[in-house]
C-alpha cells in the first residue's frame, strides 16, 4: 500500500520550493502527499525561524502530532515524525532535548539525505510496533550540518508538476548578516547554483506546464553561478538566457532581493525583458539611516530611492513591495517618521510589517534601548493602515484597465478561472477550463478584498503602455 505523507510549510518561499522536493524525494519510497496529518505515515514540519514566537509554534505542533500518533499505536500503525527547516537548522538539540520521541531532525542543507534518514526510521517505527507496552523510543536522528556537498547535486530529476507556476531555487543562504536576522546562521554562506543545472531544471517545469517561474534566493539579486561559458554569470545574465532559450516561458519573476545587490546590468534588465514581470520585492526594512545603520544594511534611504527612480524611468509601470521591521531597538519617533515618509514618497503596490522581535544569536537580540510593546503596536499600526491605503489605491486604479491575466486555476464557483496578474494581483473571471496555463486579457471590472474581478476583453491586445504605478 501506498504510504501517506503530510508537510506543513511554514515561511518563506523557499520553503515551499524545499517541502516540494522533499516530497519528491520521498517518492520512490512509495510516499504520497496527503492533506490529513491524523492519516499519515510520515508528517514533516518544516519550519521557519523569521516569524514570532517561531519556536514554541514548532513546539506546539509537535505535542499535537504526538496525540494523534498515539492513537494511530492503538490501532497498530505508527507515524514518523520530523522537524526540518531553519528552526531545525538553529535548535536542532533542544528540539531532540524536549522531545525525545522525535525520529528525525533536519537542516534546510541536508534534506538530500532524507531519503537514508527515512529508512533508518522506518526501521526504528516497526521496532516500535513489534515491541508493544515497553517504553517508546524514537528513532532520535539530528543533521544539522552544513555540509561541503551541494543539496541540488542530489536532489532527483524526475519531480511532480508545480502547475502553471513554479518555484526554482537558484541561490541560498547569505552573507550580510543584518543584525536582526538569522538566517546567516540557519542557511549557511551564500552559495549560487550552476547556470546548467537552474536551465534544465527550468525547462522541465515548463514541459509539465508551468508558463511562470519565480527564481527564489535568500539574496537572490546576489546570484553568482557558474555560466554556460565557464564565467561567473550574475542574476542580469541568467534571466535574459533563460528569457532567449525557454520561448514557452512567458514570466519570470525573482525574490528575495537586496537593494546592496541591484547592480544596474539587472535595472536594465526589466526595461528589455517583457517576461521579466514588473513586479519588484525589495525591502528596505526602514526609512532611517540611522536605523539602517544600526541593522548592517549597508544602504541608505536615499540610496535606495536612487535605484526606485532608475528602475521606474526604465520600466515607469513597476511595482514594489517590500519589508518593514518597526521598532527596532533605539528607533525614536523621528526614525518612525523617516519609515513613514520614504513610504509615502515611494508608495507600495503591496508590502509587509512586522514589529522587531529578538531571534536568540543575533546581535540585535543583544541591544540596550527596546521600544516598548505599546510604542511598536502603535506605530505598527500607522505603517499598516498607510501599506493598506496604498494597496487599495493601486487595485482600484487598475479597474477599467486591460490586464493581461495568467490563468492559473479553477475558481471557487462553476465556471470561474484565477490567474494572475503581472503585478500578482489575484483576478478571477468566468472562463472556459481549457484557457488554463494561457494569458489572458482581462478587462478589470471590480474591486474585492484583496482581488480583481473582471470579463475577458475581446479584440484588445495586452496592455503594456508605460503609466506609473502609483502616482
């Protein structure tokens, strides 16, 4: 019989990119996914050390994995259980030290060895089964390291369709260490993919349909891989050859960025590539200098104004998003007033903010002057209502417009497809099902929460005449 398999995702996109292939790793040891935890022969979390309180979410999750698996032992079958990603990465041993239960633990570098790691516990799980009353083990595996190998050199070719649009990963890890963010420690030293293996990855995800591909990287604008030509290729280069070999490829969007990394040879880039969306992440974390300075990120706020007016001369119909941390320790009013007015001038099709919270390690965790948890809440509020405004006027302005939509799937109601838009926006419209995986020209009817409705407009080619974003 064919055994279960649930992953839940937490965080970023690469995440998503990660639980993915380790799903496809699984595979060929009769492994498929399902949506049930209760169901499963095997549940992995894979976890992500961005977000509050990360570690005690992991924690919790365990204890309910852990009743659901005794009740599974009652009926005679069992669960393996595992914990991978970034929190994996950074607390592997309290992990093992809390729950002593557990089979495997694994860092986001060494999930190519899963495989061996599953084996392994499977044989500890039927030890288990064979051995009812005595006291439960598990079969208690940590890898945490960083190994010399590469993960992709051994990740399988053969993988299940992500659909219409895909995720690629292409770089990993990261050598800024903003004093904020872990994950120098969890993802280890920068390190770029060959431009070889990134381009056969990413014709097979277009042979099984895929019509978008997002390049994913911690710092994914720091691209250096190897090129076809033996030279060292940065981010500029691989888009544009991926734009020239794949012509089944019609969209190409890439995150996480860093504005240190926006070098002018990939500003140039989104004016000459039509499949280069134009739709931009770029954090900036804060407006202030003096903050920017005080979490390594080696940019100014005018320095990165700088690169939005290079950007929007070359490509005037570009929209950002970015990150926002508030209240980072010693951020004074006039900090919070500097955030407030780069956004302002700037203005942002979508973005996200969040207050400061220390991570264990890093060496913000460690600065005197922490912002009460009063002052964040209201200035977190101030940034959010501002983000929101903007969103709003962005999406309302689009109504009336041709855009044109990338159809991606079957609606919530009979007869109506979602897509996307070239700047991510959700549209839905009452298509037929063949015209998914096709670009379609939508004429933008209405304004919902956080979508676009819309009817299919005959006899217009796609829209792409140069207007700002937002004004």
């Amino acid at each position: 019989m064919a055994k279960k398999l649930f992953i839940k995702t937490y965080g970023c996109q690469m995440n998503v990119y990660d639980s993915a292939r380790m799903a496809d790793l699984l595979a060929p040891l009769g492994y498929g996914m399902t949506e049930d935890p209760s169901d499963a022969d095997m549940v992995i979390l894979n976890t992500c050390h961005i977000r509050e309180k990360a570690s005690e979410k992991t924690f919790s999750e365990l204890g309910r994995l852990r009743a659901q698996r005794v009740q599974r032992q009652a009926e005679g079958r069992d669960t393996i259980i595992a914990v991978a990603g970034c929190v994996a990465q950074a607390e592997g041993a309290e992990i093992m030290r809390r729950v002593p239960d557990i089979d495997i633990v694994l860092g986001p570098q060494t999930y190519h060895r899963l495989p061996e790691m599953v084996a392994r516990a499977t044989r500890a799980r039927d030890e288990r089964l064979g051995n009812q009353g005595k006291p439960f083990k598990g079969a208690g595996m940590l890898d945490t390291e960083f190994p010399a190998e590469s993960k992709f050199d051994f990740l399988p070719e053969a993988a299940a369709p992500q659909g219409v649009t895909a995720f690629l990963a292409i770089q990993e890890g990261c050598d800024k260490f903003c004093t904020f963010c872990v994950v120098p420690y969890t993802r280890g030293a920068e390190f770029s993919r060959p431009v070889s293996q990134i381009v056969t990855e990413a014709k097979r995800l277009v042979a099984q349909g895929a019509r978008e591909i997002t390049l994913l990287g911690q710092n994914v604008n720091a691209y250096h891989g190897e090129g076809i030509d033996g030279a060292t290729w940065g981010l500029a280069r691989l888009v544009r050859y991926l734009a020239d070999k794949i012509p089944d490829l019609s969209r190409i969007r890439y995150t996480t960025s860093h504005p240190r990394d926006m070098d002018d040879d990939l500003i140039a880039a989104h004016g000459d590539l039509p499949q280069l969306m134009p739709f931009l992440h770029l954090p900036v974390q804060s407006g202030s200098d003096r903050i920017l300075e005080a979490m390594n990120r080696q940019h100014t706020g005018d320095h990165f104004r700088r690169i939005i007016e290079k950007l929007r001369h070359l490509r005037p119909d570009l929209a950002l998003s970015s990150d926002f941390i508030i209240g980072f320790p010693g951020e004074s009013d006039a900090d919070h007033k500097a955030t407030v007015k780069l956004i302002e001038e700037i203005g942002f099709a979508q973005s996200f903010s969040f207050k400061y919270s220390p991570r264990p390690g890093t060496p913000a965790a460690m600065l005197e002057l922490q912002v009460p948890e009063a002052v964040m809440d209201a200035r977190l509020q101030e940034i959010q209502a501002l983000l929101e405004a903007q969103l709003v006027a962005f999406n309302r302005a689009t109504i009336g417009r041709h855009v044109p939509v990338l159809i991606e799937r079957a609606g919530k109601h009979s007869g109506q497809m979602m897509g996307k838009s070239p700047y991510l926006q959700p549209v839905h419209a009452y298509l037929p099902a063949e015209t998914i995986g096709q670009e379609i020209e939508i004429e933008i009817t209405e304004l919902k929460h956080y979508s676009l409705g819309g009817m299919p407009a005959a006899g217009h080619a796609a829209s792409r005449q140069p207007e700002r974003a937002i004004a």
